[in-house]
C-alpha cells in the first residue's frame, strides 16, 4: 500500500504545533510528506525522540495508511490535536508517559 507524496494533507495546527515545541527547544523535522502512513512529525528533546501524528481535533480519525503504519510499528506514536498536548508530553519524563 503506498501512498502518494502528493496526496498528503497537513493539518492546520501542525505549524502552531512544530513553532511550539521549537519555542522550547526541540528539534522537529516534518514527514508529513513521506506518505505511507508515516507519522507527520518527528521531535527531539533532552536526548529523547518523538513521534507524533497531529489529528484536526480529538474525533479525528487515521487514515487507512497510517494505521496500517501504526500496525506494524513496534514503537511510540502519539497522536496529537494542540501545541499544549505536545509541549505536555515532552516535558514529561518518557518513563512516566500513558498512551
């Protein structure tokens, strides 16, 4: 299943949410156009790396390529609506983290 680089579509807060977490420091590279399911952003901060999905709202659903992706990683995706939500979950110690 692979999907287009040209089909992608960001989310509207996926700029306030990359400016945020620059604001305090981490490092973010968007992916958002690698397609196939890939997360939209991968984020470091104090040594630690994270992947998020930013979602429009909380009711907002992945699409058939990202969980297919999801399926198949055996890693930490978080899925993400708000600059506050991503700046919460990287300054929390990644061993205290609930998903």
């Amino acid at each position: 299943m692979s999907q287009s680089r040209a089909a992608y579509r960001v989310d509207s807060n996926q700029p306030a949410i990359v400016r945020a977490l620059r604001d305090i420091g981490a490092s973010v590279t968007v992916t958002a156009g690698l397609g196939d399911g890939f997360p939209d952003i991968l984020c470091g901060y104090n040594g630690v790396n994270y992947l998020f999905e930013i979602k429009a709202t909380k009711r907002s659903k992945l699409t058939e390529y990202e969980r297919a992706w999801h399926d198949v990683w055996h890693g930490t995706v978080f899925i993400v609506t708000s600059p506050e939500q991503a700046i919460e979950i990287v300054r929390t110690n990644p061993h205290e983290l609930q998903y």
